[in-house]
C-alpha cells in the first residue's frame, strides 16, 4: 500500500540548485530554514516559468509565478487579500488542492518564496535573519509579468481553478 499525502500533486521547495532561467535567473531553491508568515490561502494563478536549459536531463522543479488569495493571517506581516509569490514546483496544484495553510519568507527582491504547510515547519525567522534571493530573478530590463507572459506563451493557460 502507498502512503499518499491528500493534495499533494506538485512538488515544492525540493532541495536541488537550479542553474539558471531561460527568463531570469533562479535562486537556489532550498526549503527555508525559518518562515515570516503563515496564513490561509486559496491559489487564484499560477503561472509557470520557462525551466533552465541544462542540456541532456530532465528538470523535474522549477520557479513558478503563483497568485494567492490570503484569506486568513496566522502570524506575521501579511495582509488579507491577494498576493503574488513564487514557489518552486512541478505541475499545477490540482483544484482546491492549494487550499490551506502557506507559509511565507520574504525575499531580498520584496516579495516573497512560499510553500504549502504540509508537515511541521520550521520555527519562525528572527528580525535580523538575512533574506534569501527570489526563487526567481528577472534579468535585467524584464519584470515578474514578463516572466508570466513567457510562461503563458509557452506552456498556454492554466487549467480551471474550481473550489
């Protein structure tokens, strides 16, 4: 029998190093060692991003654009409503699967890395705790929403969002 964990159908925040985007560059992409928010969520986008050319191999995560409506803050500085963050995925959540509690750490860009809160998180960040890079850095002349764009042009729209 395979243990299954309920609403996991992408993967994010794996531990691997990506080596760069074809529309930006991509942090490396670790599981935060602590978080500044928590808060309830419903996902309203998302939008992948085009993966890194790294040749002969199979790029199994990469940077995604992901538009949330935070319904209910837990604790941290968020406010309700929505907010755009970048995860590191597979595939698309399936619908209702983004549903639930998310955990948020802000980034050196001013946005923030988010993830699912499946299992036990780690603690929260002290006020002095250097801010990681985005999962995802434009390069220069190029906005989040071009990398939207991009990723829109290539893989097409999302599926339907259905609660």
């Amino acid at each position: 029998m395979t243990r299954r964990r309920p609403a996991l159908f992408s993967i994010c925040l794996l531990s691997v190093t990506l080596a760069g985007a074809a529309s930006g560059s991509a942090a490396l992409a670790q599981a935060p060692a602590c978080f500044d928010a928590e808060a309830t969520v419903r996902i309203l986008r998302q939008t992948p991003t085009i993966p890194y050319d790294c040749g002969d191999c199979i790029v199994m995560s990469w940077p995604w654009i992901v538009d949330l409506d935070i319904r209910q803050v837990h604790w941290g500085d968020l406010e309700p409503g929505p907010v755009t963050v970048l995860t590191v995925q597979h595939t698309y959540f399936r619908p209702g699967a983004g549903r639930g509690r998310w955990l948020f750490r802000r980034n050196a860009q001013g946005g923030f890395n988010a993830t699912p809160h499946w299992n036990a998180a780690p603690g929260r960040c002290p006020a002095d705790a250097p801010l990681p890079d985005a999962f995802l850095v434009p390069v220069a002349g190029q906005s989040l929403d071009d990398a939207r764009r991009a990723g829109e042009a290539r893989f097409g729209a999302q599926p339907a969002l259905e609660d």
